[in-house]
C-alpha cells in the first residue's frame, strides 16, 4: 500500500528542492522562504479574490460602520426611541456578519490543506534550521524579544543568536509584505 504522505512529501521536494538549491545559501534558505511566502501570499490572494465577493463584503463593511456610528449617536445624546430601533435591527446586522464569515471563510477552505501540507514540508525539510539576522531595528518593530520568549516560555530554552529569527516568523514577515502587495497589485478596496 502506498503512503500518501510520502508520496505529498516526494511531490513538494520536487517542487521545492530545486528552489533550495539555487538559492544562495543552501544552509540558511531565507530567499526560498521567501519565494515560499510569495507563492502561498499568491494563492490566497487568487482564492480571496474569486472566491469572495469583494463587493458584498464591502457593502456589509459599510452597512456595519453605519450602523455602528448611528448606535453610538443615539447612546451619546440618550435616544431611547433611536436605541430601539436601531437594536431592532440588530438581528438584520447579525444575519450580515454571518454571511461575512461564511463568505471569508470559503476561500480557506480552498487553500487550508495546501498551505498546511507546505508547512509541514518546511518543518522537515532544511528550511528548519534556518535563522535570519536582522537589522536591530526591524528585530524591535516585529516585536521578536515577545516571540523569542513566548517560544521559550512554551518550548523551553532561549534564542541564541542576537537578532536571530527561525523560519517561521521569516515567513510570517514576508508572507504579510507579499500579501499587501498582491492585495493592491489584483484590485481590493481593503486591506485584510
């Protein structure tokens, strides 16, 4: 019987293991992760932006701000009759909230097993001992002092390279920048 995980890995190493091999430094692999983060930012970008109705979201964004400003007015000056009103609608804005999440929630649905599949393949592969050096003050701004003792606090042990990260906040970092770009390269009207 064939293992299908074995053959998934087979399949991602032969994706991306030529990609480890170009890259620059073998050792420590951040251009392939960061190739990795654009690949994944493309496809979930792609998925969000045919899978979701761009215009319906907006539209419930903005029917939600309205509702919410109108609400917070009628709280200000005491509108009891207002309040009444506006809570009766509340129903209504629920039914639109939900239907924001079931429709946000499509394209992860699409793009959930993928990206985890990808994951695992990092973890295992070479890309786990990588550690990028930053710059003192983007070692700041991403708060990595946080996540370095959050790491420890649940792994145990400590960071032992000054402005050190691991593969997964590079990821993280580049996986956000990317997916900004794309946002704006296919057309949203909004950020996340």
């Amino acid at each position: 019987m064939a293992d299908p995980m074995g053959m998934v890995y087979g399949a991602l190493n032969a994706i991306f293991n030529p990609l480890l091999a170009m890259d620059p430094n073998p050792t420590n692999p951040a251009l392939t992760v960061l190739i990795i983060a654009f690949i994944v930012s493309l496809i979930t970008t792609i998925a969000n932006k045919y899978l979701v109705d761009q215009d319906e979201m907006n539209a419930i964004q903005e029917r939600n701000k309205a509702y919410q400003k109108e609400l917070r007015d009628a709280q200000k000056r005491g509108d009891g009759k207002k309040m009444a009103e506006l809570q009766a609608k509340q129903a209504d804005m629920m039914k639109d909230q939900s239907a924001m999440m079931s429709n946000q929630f499509k394209p992860m649905l699409v793009t959930f097993v993928p990206i985890i599949l990808i994951f695992f393949w990092m973890r295992s592969s070479a890309i786990s001992s990588m550690v990028v050096t930053l710059p003192s003050t983007v070692y700041w701004i991403t708060l990595t002092p946080f996540w370095h003792a959050l790491g420890g606090f649940i792994y145990g042990g400590k960071a032992t390279i000054p402005f050190g990260i691991g593969w997964l906040l590079w990821y993280m970092i580049c996986t956000f920048g990317m997916s900004q770009i794309l946002r704006k390269f296919l057309g949203f009207k909004q950020g996340f």
